[in-house]
C-alpha cells in the first residue's frame, strides 16, 4: 500500500517554491534537515514555472531537489500545482477563463506564497483557466503525465498532493463551459424541463440553454443546485487529477489537505473535508493560529474536524507554522502571544496539540523564510538564511523523539472515539449560507463552533459527526439542523427508534428537500420523534441575545431563533422567561431526545457564560454517560489514545502556568506507567506551563 512508505512520523516541511530558498542553499539545506531529524519535505510543482512553452519542460531544479533528498534520505511529497496557469496558456485559452458572477474574467496573477507567476485568487480546477473547456483538461493532464512519468521510481518519491487547501472561490465559475456543463447536470438530474420547472417554479424555459446559474445568492431551489453541482464539478476535477497520475504510477501515495474550513465554509467554498478525504490515501490540513487564533479550542478543532473527516484514515498537519506572522491581520485576535510571534513553545504546543488530536505527522508550512513577495519572512523554523533557531531546535527535538523506536507503541494507539458526536448537516448550512449570504449572520458558525466550545470547555471530547456517519455513534448534539432532506430526517428518526440520544437545538428540519418550509414542525416526522410540536418561531438572530429560558430551573442563555413548543407524548423540562414551553424531552423506540428551543451554542459562543457552560455539561450528562477521561483542571485538555499496548493519555497545558492534575478514567482513579514526554510520578501529573505530558494509563 502506497501509505505504508511513510517514516513512523512524517515531519518535516514545504521547501521549494521555485523563487526560494536560493539554490546556494539547497544542499547545506537538505544537510542541516537530515541532522534534524526531518524526513518528509514538500514542494511545489507549478505547472506555469515548469512547461515554459507548449510542450517544452523545465524540470532541471525539481531534480535537483529529488536527488538532494534521496542523498540525504529524505522523502518528498510532490504538490501538483496545475491551477497554476502559463502565461502562454492564458492567452492561447483566453476562451476559457473563468468568470465571476459580475461577468469579470479571473485573472493570471503572482503568488504570494511562492512570489511566482500564473495564480488565480481562488480559482478553483485549473486556476484562472476552467478545466470544463476540453482543450485545459486535456493539457493539464498532459502536465500531469509529464511529471508523473518523470519521477516514477524516483527513490526519493513518497506520493503526490492534488490538491493545495482544497477551497474554491464562491463566485465562480460562470463561464460557457462551466454553464454548458451545468445544464448537463441539471437535465441528469430531473430529466425533462417540466420536472425542473416544478422544482425551481421557473415555467417559461423552452431550451436547456435558457437555464443560467443564479448570480443572486438566495434561498431558493436553483441555489441549492447550483452549490451542489460546484462542488461535484470541482470535486470531480479533483479525481481526474488523481486518476491521470495513478494511469502512470499505480505505487505512489494520494494526498491532499484542507483548512479544516468545513464548518463554516463547505457550502460557500466547497471545504468539504469529508468528501476531499475520501478520495485520497492521506488527508491533512493547513492550520495557522497567526491567522486564526491561539486558543486551546482553536488550536484543536482543525485537528478534531481532519481526524473526523478522515473516518479512521491516517492524517496529517500538512501545513503548520513555526515562525511569525507578518504584513497580515490576525482575525480574531489581537495580541502578539496568539501565535503571532511563534516562540519555542508555541511550536511544542501546536505540534504537541495535533498529535493529541490524532495526527500522523506534522509539516511546517516553511523550511525557511521566503524572500520575495509579500509574505517575506514568514512562518518559518529556520532563519532567513537557513539558519538554525531556537524554534527550529524544538522542532528538530520532538522530530527526533517522534521518531525514535522508543516512541513505537505510542503511534501505534490511536485516538478513542469522542464522548458526544456534533452533528454536520451539509443541506443546514448551505440552506444558511443562501439565506444569511447579504446580511451575514453568523448563526451557523457561532451556533456550532459555540457547541463545540461548551463541550470542550467542560473537558467533554466532542467529535464533529457527518450525519452520514451517526450510525457510529450513541449520544449527537444538532446545533443547528435547520435543514434536513427527507432522506436524512428518516436515518435521524430511525437512528433514535434504535437507541439513539439526540439533543438539538431550536429548528430541526425547518426546511426540507429543496428549502421547502414544513406546515408541521418539526417537519418530515420529527415531530413525533421530538414528542413535541412547534406553536410559535422567531427568525429574529440579530436579537438573539435577549433570548433566555430554562431547563430544569436552571437559566439559560438563547441566541438566534426561538422555538416554542407544546408537548405531545413528550413532557416539558424548561420555559422561555415569557412561560412559552422551551425544552421538552422524548421517548421515541428505544432511544430519546431532548428538544431546545433556541441556540444556547451561539450565546456561549459569544459570552462564555457559567450558565451556558454548566448548560453543556447537564446535557451530556443527559445522555447517560461518563466521560472516559476527566481532569481536575478544564483549563487543560487531556485525549485518551488507545493501541494493543493499552491506552495513552495525552495532557496539554497551553496556559503559561504550571499545573498540578489529577486524572480519573470510567472506572477510577487513573494509575500512570511509562512517560513516554514529560514525568510522571504519584496520583498527580504536573505539566509544566506550555507543555504536555505523555503517559500510558490505567
């Protein structure tokens, strides 16, 4: 199998991007990293730097970086840049650009992150370039078999990356092709014009040609068609890559990485991590907390949506940073200590935090610095001139341990699987995503990134669950259902008759197969499921915060909408302050529910409050269950790993304290055995400020 030709840890970095590091460099390079203990580099392969006219190949620095890794035992991932477009090919396909909504052509511009020629900002395919045009397909495959054929057997080749923070822009791609392929599509999918008019309520097409994607983001039926045939088109493009470079080389390794952006842009930007990962043998992500944020949860729910995604697969951290910031904002921060100015530690703990969550290896986004362009001198471990750092020595220090037989039984376990399940409904937020798209809202984010605030706040492991997946699982949090196809109501309803424990938030299946509003609510059956029916809704998110009820007399802080309620077969456990009925709980089958009228993951999300925090950890004890890992201190984070050698507890300390812990698993007390990072001696582990310790447990 391709993947068993990873290192027992991958790690290392992206290295080469044609405009840096200087070639001068490259061997002392490759030297200094060996030393370190790295063994994977990745580089880019842009197809606008390498076939420098039709037909004509420049590969001689790309094999000069081969070799220079086989000499110094280090394997490369070769990242496939085909949405980087020649020049020569812009002009001679000029009809096939892609097109925005407003009519505007993408243009072939500069990298920022490579400082080289024939980017688009977002394109997705073939970058500025459509590869719905046959004539761009064709070529780009030809690029593909080009490099493929080259290194074939190269013995530094560990696999290919296909796709580079698998995203494509939300305005994209009204061009001919794209539109031509879309009536395809379409008259697949309902067959004739009148059952597509029936759908859409448009009764005037007389031809398939008379049909254009909708350049207006609403909530309609037409725009769930088009998000759902932009990201089969994208996606399929996607597994011609794959497929034209395992026509060639049927050994090599498949990968790709996202962003860990499904939740809250798979809809808009098809950050499906679910489906990319699918398609390949390793998936990974890009994570950087100088753009994102340095909070624990932060730092870990990239990591928990990539484990999930991957449903068992082995995955990566294929792009983290171990340098600083620069030229840029932080979005949700404004402090240098949110990983802005990476330090030694900083790099331990982001390091650290992914492999805790499950991850197989780790990259860093930068060797070195690179020298040209607007993002000079950021992101790497190493100094501007290849250097070594404080920063690059914590790498090379857990690169060498990650790798040391020692360490053996360690990788061997694997993440146990979470304590509650949160449920993604791809049809939810993209049905949010037409509705909220001109106002902007943000109740689907904050609804679920608030969810999986509360749970990880109170040290409850929840996992993200793609409501294909619930078989898996016994206990699901819904955060914000509002949509569900028929199809996907009937496996909720038939997963909770068969022992299921489902808590949701106010509105489930509001809208169903294509947006349609139900006249009973909860909508397809649910409301028998929910023992419950709907007596009043408020669409009213911007004042959501007024909201406020109870469960079991204990307040609770609403946001977004308000459901309210009267109870059929199931009984009530909470009001809203005006008395309308909030939270009602269920026996349906041999499972149960309970039913809550607003979005208390949204009023967490936005105010961290003690009640909303105490909210989720009541209604994980709702389910019945014990958590299989509990600390003294939630302002550490503890994952429980389990392998043949038994389990493994992974406790992070991102606090800039030292802390004293103690641990209790199901069934008691925790008893420690081998460090495998850190010590431990006694009933208490200490963690020292801004590390971890490792330990196998009992």
């Amino acid at each position: 199998m391709p993947i068993d030709k990873l290192p027992q840890v991958p790690y290392g970095a992206v290295y080469f991007r044609k405009s840096n590091p200087p070639k001068d460099d490259w061997e002392r390079d490759y030297g200094v990293a060996a030393e370190d203990g790295l063994n994977v580099f990745r580089h880019w392969f842009m197809w606008a730097s390498i076939e420098r006219k039709p037909g004509h190949y420049d590969w001689a620095d790309y094999d000069r970086q081969m070799d220079l890794a086989a000499k110094n035992g280090i394997k490369t991932v070769i990242a496939e840049l085909s949405h980087t477009v020649p020049d020569w090919a812009y002009r001679k396909f000029a009809d096939a650009r892609q097109v925005r909504a407003d009519g505007g052509p993408l243009s072939a511009v500069m990298g920022v992150s490579s400082s080289t020629g024939g980017f688009a900002h977002n394109g997705g395919g073939a970058g500025s370039l459509t590869m719905n045009a046959p004539e761009v397909k064709e070529a780009v495959g030809a690029f593909l078999k080009a490099m493929a054929t080259r290194y074939k057997g190269h013995p530094a080749l560990l696999g290919y990356d296909v796709w580079n923070e698998v995203n494509y822009a939300a305005d994209v791609d009204f061009s001919s092709w794209m539109k031509a392929d879309y009536r395809l599509w379409l008259k697949a999918k309902y067959g004739t014009l009148d059952a597509l008019a029936e759908a859409w309520y448009r009764y005037s097409y007389a031809e398939w040609d008379d049909i254009e994607p909708p350049t207006e983001v609403a909530a309609f039926a037409e725009g769930l068609d088009w998000l759902e045939f932009k990201k089969a088109n994208y996606y399929d493009q996607m597994q011609f890559k794959i497929d034209t470079l395992r026509s060639i080389d049927q050994d090599c390794m498949i990968a790709a990485h996202g962003v860990g952006g499904a939740i809250p842009n798979m809809a808009a930007n098809g950050m499906d991590d679910w489906l990319a990962a699918s398609k390949v043998e390793l998936y990974g992500l890009t994570w950087v907390p100088s753009r994102r944020g340095f909070k624990p949860w932060q730092n870990f729910f990239g990591p928990d949506i990539t484990r999930s995604a991957a449903r068992g697969k082995k995955w990566w951290h294929a792009e983290r940073p171990a340098g600083p910031l620069w030229m840029q904002p932080q979005l949700l921060g404004r402090d240098k200590e949110d990983g802005r100015v990476m330090d030694p530690e900083d790099v331990r703990v982001l390091t650290m935090t992914s492999f805790a969550a499950g991850a197989s290896g780790v990259l860093n986004l930068r060797y070195r610095p690179l020298l040209d362009g607007p993002l000079f001198g950021a992101f790497g471990a190493y100094g501007m001139d290849g250097s070594r750092t404080p920063r690059s020595d914590m790498q090379s220090q857990i690169a060498k341990w990650a790798n040391a037989d020692a360490q053996k039984p360690l990788w061997q376990a694997k993440p146990v699987k979470g304590d509650i399940g949160i449920l993604v409904i791809p049809e939810a937020q993209a049905w949010d995503y037409l509705l909220n798209h001109n106002h902007r809202p943000e109740t689907y984010r904050e609804a679920m990134w608030g969810a999986y605030r509360g749970f990880f706040d109170n040290g409850i492991q929840a996992d993200w669950v793609h409501i294909d997946d619930i078989d898996q699982y016994d206990s699901i949090y819904a955060p914000y259902p509002i949509m569900l196809t028929a199809a996907h109501a009937k496996a909720l309803a038939a997963w909770v008759e068969t022992g299921g424990k489902l808590i949701s938030e106010a509105t489930p299946g509001y809208f169903g197969d294509r947006g349609k509003v139900g006249t009973v609510q909860p909508h397809n059956g649910l409301d028998t499921v929910f023992g419950a029916r709907e007596v009043d809704v408020e669409f009213m998110p911007d004042i959501g915060d007024r909201i406020h009820f109870e469960l079991d007399g204990r307040p609770v802080g609403g946001g977004g909408f308000l459901q309210a309620y009267a109870a059929t077969t199931g009984r009530e456990r909470g009001k809203f302050t005006d008395g309308r009925v909030a939270v009602v709980e269920n026996r349906f089958g041999a499972g149960r529910t309970l039913l809550v009228g607003s979005h208390p993951g949204i009023a967490y999300f936005k105010t961290s409050s003690a009640d909303n925090q105490r909210y989720f950890n009541e209604v994980f004890a709702w389910t019945g269950k014990t958590q299989q890992v509990r600390i003294s201190n939630n302002a550490l984070q503890a994952r429980l790993h389990e392998g043949p050698d038994g389990k493994v507890l992974w406790l992070m300390n991102q606090t800039r304290d030292d802390a004293d812990v103690w641990v209790t698993l199901q069934v008691g007390p925790a008893t420690f055995g081998h460090a495998y990072w850190g010590k431990a001696t006694g009933g208490t582990l200490t963690v020292p400020a801004r590390d971890i310790v490792v330990v196998s447990v009992s």
